[in-house]
C-alpha cells in the first residue's frame, strides 16, 4: 500500500471516530439540558458539550475536505 492510500485510509479512520463522537456529544447534551432548571452548574455542562461539538464539527469538515483534495 503507498503512502498516500495509507494517509487517506488513516483520516477516513480519524473521520469515522469524530463522527462518531460528534453523535456522543449530541445525545449527551440532549440528556443533560432539561428545560425546567435553571441549574447553573448543568448549563455549564451543556454548554462545554456543545462546545467540544462544534471542535469536533471544525475537525470533521477539515478532514472532508483534505479527502477531496
């Protein structure tokens, strides 16, 4: 296998674990945010999961459009 064909199966590898965490992140923000608390410490929690979202959501689109180069 040529180095190329090893660098494009190692990101597709790196774009499937994201994927799949991006998916973790979501369903654990939808567990935690209840709409009927004002808990601050909860809102902090959510909000640093939807923050690790959109890192990993950043990182996803890098690695889409290295595959397309």
């Amino acid at each position: 296998m040529d180095e190329d064909a090893k660098k494009r199966r190692s990101m597709e590898q790196v774009r499937a674990h994201l994927a799949r965490a991006d998916s973790e992140l979501l369903e654990a923000a939808h567990r935690l945010l209840d709409p009927r608390t004002d808990d601050e410490v909860g809102m902090d929690v959510v909000c640093a999961v939807a923050n690790a979202s959109t890192l990993v959501g950043d990182a996803l689109e890098t690695i889409r459009a290295r595959l397309w180069e």
